[in-house]
C-alpha cells in the first residue's frame, strides 16, 4: 500500500470528481460488496505534444470501461472523437473531444454521463509520452496487427524542435511485438486506414487487451520505476484502495471475458462551418449502452 501510494502521487494522481454518496447515518459498509461491484472507468488520451497548452488538450481517444469484478468481466466501448454532442455543464455543442480542453475530465464525464445516459465512476487520463512509458517499462505489446499502418502524414510532435513536422510510419500486418513507440504510432495513426477513426477505436483496444495481458507480469516491487517513469503523464480519480482492489481482478481476467465494442453505423457525418461531425443515432445507441452498462 505505501508502494500505491507513491505511485499514485508520483504519477500526478488528482480527483475533481464529485464526493461519493456518503454511508447513510447508522450503516455500516461492507468492503468485500464495494470491492465486488462492478464500476465504470472513463479512459481519455491526449495528444498533449508541444502544439498544445498543456491546460488545454483535447481527447482524441474516449473509451467506455466497465469492470464487473464479481464475474471477472470487462466491457470496452470507444466514442468516436468527432461525435456530435450536448456539452455540459455550460450548455453549447460540439466534438465530443473538445469538452476536455475547457472543462477537464469533469466536464467529459458530465457530457458523456448525459448523452449516452451512463453513469460514470471514475477516469483515468494518459498523455502520449505517458503510454509510450507505460508500454516500455512492461516490456512491449504482443498483438495481431489485422488492421496494418502505413501512414505518410503520421505527426512528427515528439521530443522534437518542430511539433507540426510529419514523417512515415509503419507497423507491418501479421504477429507484431510492438515497444511504446510503434505500439503510440499503432492506436494513433488515421491516414491510411479506409475505415479512420473507428479502425483507430478497434486498434486502441487491441492494444489495451495487449497491455492487460503484460500487466499480469508487473509486481508491486516495479511500481516505483513504473510511477517514475510516467510522471506526470497520467491522472487519475481512482483511490490507492480502489486500484489495489482492482490489480488482481485484472490479473486474473481472461481475454474471452472481455468484450469489445466499436459504434459502426449509428450516425450519419455532416459539416457544419466546415467542422466534420459524425451525428449519433441516439435510439440505437443509448438502448446498446443500456444493455452493455446497467447501473
């Protein structure tokens, strides 16, 4: 637990989220039904490279995860960036990655929470440098490339003097051991896939089911290097009894208990003032949401 803890903080560890429902007067809680209910983590990553104020980022990638400890289930279901979306709080509207980059995650889990009708528990935040990082100090990714990069204009913005460069990347079709690196140019590439950004939703996944299946060889004697060397690259809302509760449910996860959901044609795409917008079918995909994430 002191290991948690340090970790935690080291890795800038901060929660903006509302207080959680106190114990009503005379109860008494029961910490294995806490530990065993299922829960829902909001996943956000930026493209937080020096083009950016770092106060100010968006996320391109949002992904919905429940984690039902009781049955030893996950459920991951990826927004599309460009979705069309009531903002909240404040009112207004637009790209559903854009609520971060003036509201923080408050502002994104309120604005997912209301459009998708989900409640959300808790957030974890990732910066590019972070999962690069986080990737290399587990020893790299085993995937099945099925959907392979070859991307000329992939972003050239890492510890770089010229954040706006481009250069070419590829990440070859097949069985792939990928380092941090490739696996970031793997989940962030967009221009040569004919599918964009939902092949970029189905890809990220991949990676996450890659990087739990690593997980499993990381021992708490690693935590420290692991805090260090993400730095600030991540935040999260999630207690030091909440993530010591949650590491060995995902140790012990199996990859058929995890389900992976990609939102294909429940919307239509539009430009409004020359933005691209993808404008959501709310009555196909609220029921699916629903279904997939009670409570």
């Amino acid at each position: 637990m002191p290991v948690a803890t340090a970790m935690l903080a080291a890795t800038g560890h901060a929660s903006d989220l509302p207080s959680a429902t106190p114990t009503a007067p005379g109860a008494t809680a029961n910490p294995q039904a806490a530990s065993n209910a299922a829960f829902t983590v909001l996943l956000l990553g930026s493209d937080n490279d020096e083009k950016f104020d770092p106060n100010h980022v968006l996320t391109q990638s949002m992904i919905l995860v429940r984690v039902d400890p009781g049955a030893k289930q996950v459920t991951m279901l990826s927004i599309p960036r460009d979705l069309y979306v009531n903002f909240y709080p404040g009112g207004g509207a637009g790209k559903v990655d854009e609520v971060f980059s003036y509201g923080g995650p408050s502002a994104s889990i309120a604005t997912v929470e209301r459009n998708f009708q989900v409640k959300i528990d808790q957030y974890v935040w990732i910066g590019l440098k972070g999962l690069i990082r986080v990737i290399d100090l587990m020893g790299g990714v085993d995937v099945i490339t099925s959907n392979p990069v070859l991307d000329d204009e992939y972003p050239a913005d890492i510890d770089t003097q010229d954040p706006y460069g481009y250069h070419r990347v590829a990440v070859l079709p097949g069985p792939q051991h990928l380092d941090g690196v490739h696996a970031l140019q793997y989940v962030r590439s967009r221009h040569s896939d004919l599918r964009g950004d939902f092949a970029r939703s189905q890809r990220q996944q991949q990676v996450l089911t890659a990087l739990r299946g690593r997980a499993s060889l990381v021992g708490p004697a690693d935590l420290p290097d692991l805090a260090k060397a993400i730095g600030g690259e991540m935040r999260t809302s999630m207690s030091v009894q909440q993530v010591a509760q949650l590491l060995p449910v995902m140790a012990s996860l199996k990859p058929e208990n995890i389900r992976q959901i990609v939102l294909l044609g429940d919307y239509t795409s539009t430009t409004v003032e020359g933005g691209y917008f993808l404008i959501p079918n709310w009555g196909q995909i609220r029921p699916l949401v629903r279904q997939t994430f009670p409570g």
